[in-house]
C-alpha cells in the first residue's frame, strides 16, 4: 500500500504541474486577447478621431460677390470655373460664391452701408472709390490686380430693331424726330453713365470742344429718351420684352446678349465711329475679408479673373478682355472702334459725378424730365 500510495502520488503531483501550467497558459493567452482587443478597440478610436479631425479641419468658405447688373451673365459662368480651379489648387475646402447684382452705384451704397461683401466687381471707378473713402477697401486697390484692376471692358454701342427701320448709324441719328430711345438712368447706374457720358464726349469730339454746341447736342438727344430705367438688364428689358423704343443705348456685351440670346433675330447692333470705354474695376472688401478670414480665397477669386479660360469666357460674352493676346484672338467678335477713357476727357470721377450727376449737376440741367 505505502508503495501504491508513492507510486500514484507521483503522477497526481506531475498533473497538477501540468495543470497549473495551463491555467497559467490560459490566464495568459486571455490577458494576451484582452490586450489585443483593447489595442484594437484603441487603434479604432484612433481611427475614428482621425477621420473626426480630418471632418473638422475640412474648411467651408463662402463668398459673396456684389456686382453690377449686365454682370450676372459673366460671373454665372465664372464662378463654377474659379470653384473648380480653386478646389484643384486646395484640396479638402470647400468654397461657395454667391451673387448680388442691380445698378452699380446702387450696389455700392449698399456694400458701404453693411452689405458684407468679400468682393465689389462694379463697372466704373467711382463706385470702388466711395468704398475706399468709407475704409472698406484698401487705398491700393489698382495696385493690386494687373491693368489698375480691370480685367475687361467695354464700350457704348446702340441696340435697334431689326433692319433699322429709324436708320441709326451715328450719334446724330439719335436726335432725329420721333427716334425713341432707352436707357439705363444716369443718377443711380454706371451703364447710364457711360451711355450719357459717351454722348457727351462724342459732342466735344465732333464739335471740337465746343461746350456750348455740345450740351445742345446732347439735351436734342436725351428729349428723346422714351424711359429711363433703374439698371442695364432692366433697360434691356423693357427694350426687348415690353416692345418701347427705337434704339436702346447700352454695352456691347449687353447688347450682344440681347441680340444673340434674348431676342435672336428680332434686334442688331450698331457701333458708332466713335465712343466710351467702359471699365470693370475689382476690388477686395478687406474690412469684411479681414473679419471673416476670406481675404486670400478673395483674393484669388479676383486674381483669376486675369487667367487664360476667364478672359476668354469674357470674350465669349462679348466682354473685351483686358489681356491682348486674347482680345486679339477675338477681334472677329470684337471689332476694333475708337474709344476714350472717360477719366482723360472728364478728369477723376469725383469730377465727373460732381458736374454731371449731383443734384442739379449738367444731367440734370439738360435732361427733360430727368429723373431722380
């Protein structure tokens, strides 16, 4: 018995051993799967708080372009084109432009009275300079883009019905008896301007600087004028879909539109020998960009203006591109007409709205029921 009880207390104590061992074993190899599980629990929370960091620092930028009326076709265009190059060249950020147009002068008083705007795209220089003399735009605004920050232009051209029946060629047509004409109003909006300034300077041109011969020139052709509308689109308007007026003065890109768009076959267009140069000046609303931390997409937004594929969408719509080898590639759409710069026939737009179109100013002094 005493060897019986030494023989099996030997193999009890080697399974014991063996036991233990794999308890221990089991006990391991189950802290080694809690371990493995609580790495694999925390590498997902990694995961997790990588993709949540790369969701918040993914950038979301809106913009808001206040520009002038007839502008609405270009930047229509423009602005999926500027989206698209800008995401290319900042992957991740994601950028939204959204549009105000109507009468640039307007437009602007609306900006320099707390219309948050990034971008002022106007179409004549004195609408940017109110907003540098309210502080809202640097004064170095025609420093900071190529061509004193214009990068297209245009002129004043006539708009007729088909045929011409009126036969108006020249800006002495305008005067005739019983010629209607449409425009845009003088007081509020930069197409009104141009339009009234170019029938000025047309008067000095062929009158040889007469002031006398020129303001009866033009008061002859402002008796004529049938409505004064409060925009450039809406002039358009009321020429092609109302049916008033003989001949609408207005863009050449507006009435290229109207001719090629809005009534295609119903209208054409005459370029008079001699006319006004328009320009579209930019600028970027620093106090709003400032504030909001869009000053550099804002900045790229109107620096891309100056690009290849912008000039030429401005060609296509009849805008001459401030880039001459694109205006060049372009002439058989934009023809070449002589034209003056307001600003070297009227001086500094603070001149020319303090004379012409204050209160009382010589629009007003030549304008049959002019309007206010």
């Amino acid at each position: 018995m005493a060897i019986s009880f030494k023989l099996s207390q030997a193999p009890l104590t080697q399974a014991a051993k063996l036991a233990s061992i794999t308890t221990v074993a089991t006990l391991a190899l189950g802290l080694a799967a809690c371990g493995n599980q609580k790495n694999t629990e925390t590498e997902g929370a990694d995961k997790a708080g990588d993709t949540a960091a790369a969701s918040t620092d993914a950038q979301d930028i809106e913009l808001l372009n206040v520009s002038y009326d007839v502008a609405r076709d270009f930047y229509k265009d423009y602005n999926p084109m500027f989206i698209e190059h800008y995401k290319s060249e900042h992957p991740g950020v994601n950028i939204n432009i959204k549009q105000s147009h109507g009468g640039s002068s307007k437009q602007a008083l609306s900006v320099a009275n707390g219309l948050q705007a990034d971008v002022a795209t106007m179409n004549q220089g004195s609408d940017i300079e109110l907003l540098q003399k309210k502080g809202l735009v640097a004064d170095t605004w025609e420093d900071a883009f190529p061509d004193h920050a214009v990068p297209f232009t245009s002129t004043i051209v006539f708009l007729v019905r088909k045929d011409n029946p009126k036969n108006i060629t020249t800006w002495e047509d305008l005067t005739k008896p019983g010629v209607e004409i449409v425009m845009a109003n003088p007081k509020v909006t930069g197409n009104g301007r141009y339009a009234f300034l170019g029938a000025y300077g047309y008067g000095l041109h062929a009158f040889n600087k007469d002031e006398d011969k020129t303001k009866s020139f033009v008061k002859d052709v402002l008796k004529n004028v049938k409505v004064y509308e409060n925009g450039g689109r809406a002039a358009t308007t009321t020429f092609m879909q109302r049916n008033i007026g003989d001949v609408l003065i207005t863009f050449e890109n507006e009435s290229n539109l109207a001719a090629t768009k809005f009534g295609k076959g119903q209208v054409q267009i005459v370029y008079p020998k001699y006319s006004i140069k328009s320009e579209s000046p930019v600028a970027v609303v620093n106090t709003v960009t400032d504030k909001k931390g869009t000053t550099e997409a804002a900045t790229e937004y109107l620096n891309y203006l100056w690009s290849e594929p912008a000039q030429q969408l401005a060609a296509d719509l009849y805008l001459r591109p401030s880039v001459q080898s694109v205006l060049d590639a372009n002439s058989d759409k934009l023809p070449p007409i002589e034209t003056f710069r307001p600003n070297d026939v009227f001086g500094t737009w603070d001149e020319i709205m303090d004379t012409y179109f204050s209160d009382g100013g010589v629009f007003d002094q030549l304008a049959v029921n002019a309007p206010k």
